[in-house]
C-alpha cells in the first residue's frame, strides 16, 4: 500500500497533528523530511493513506502538503 507523507510549516503542527491521528486511531509516526521533498519544517508524518479524507479533514486548518510516496 503507498505511503502517506505530509509535511507542516513548522514542527509544533507535526506534534498536534500526530496527537489527532492517533487519537482517531490512523497508524502515523513522525520521520525527517525525505531529502526529496522540500519542506519549511525538518519533521513530518508518514502514515498510510488508505484514509486521506478523512486525515485531510481531522486536520483542518493546519497548513500542510501531502506526497504520495
């Protein structure tokens, strides 16, 4: 199954956002950024993406990117 990254501006967002996911019981864990993928924080969350929408819509209002990886 493809992976999920999702990158944040900054790594207070990456903590938040990794507390909501496992609150809503998603499989994520925090990873340094691929050297491939620019980012403005160092950290990001790597996850699976079978649930996107639903990720996508339990971070609402965090601004973040997310790559199929």
């Amino acid at each position: 199954m493809p992976k999920l990254i999702i990158t944040f501006t900054n790594v207070r967002q990456v903590i938040k956002a990794d507390a909501i996911l496992r609150q809503h019981h998603i499989m994520a864990k925090i990873i340094p950024v691929p050297e491939h993928i620019s980012s403005e924080c160092g950290m990001c969350i790597e996850t699976n993406n079978a649930q996107l929408q639903e990720i996508e819509l339990w971070l609402e209002g965090f601004v973040m990117k997310t790559l199929e990886v």
